[in-house]
C-alpha cells in the first residue's frame, strides 16, 4: 500500500482534491479512505474532507472530496 499512499500524497500536493472516483480510474485505488486514513495517521499529513453534492444524480446524492488543509 505504500505505492499507493506515495500517489495519493503526490496527487494532493501537486494536483488538488482527489475522489474516489478518481484514484480508482486515474491509479486503480479502490480503497481511497483507507489510504487518506493511513497518511493521516501513519505520516502526519492534515487532509480534510468535504462532501460534494453530485449533481448527475436526482435525488441528493454526495460524495468524499478530500484536499490537503494548508
């Protein structure tokens, strides 16, 4: 998993937010929150979520935004 943290941190630093939409098609990461929970906890990065609202969807339905909190 640790391939995988490297990317999700390099993605927050350099790019902005990420989804789980996104790391699963852009870098196969199917367990998104499990990885923001290990930098968090296990390197000490001060990442946020907020929810979306998605908005191709009737009915209300919102999703995990996370971005780095500078």
């Amino acid at each position: 998993m640790e391939t995988q943290n490297k990317t999700i941190k390099h993605h927050l630093q350099k790019i902005g937010p990420i989804t789980q939409l996104f790391a699963l098609n852009q870098y196969g990461v199917g367990r998104l929150a499990s990885r923001i929970h290990e930098l968090k906890n296990d390197h000490g990065l001060n990442i946020e979520k907020r929810m979306v609202k998605n908005r191709r969807k009737v009915g209300g339905s919102h999703f995990a935004e996370y971005y780095l909190d500078a």
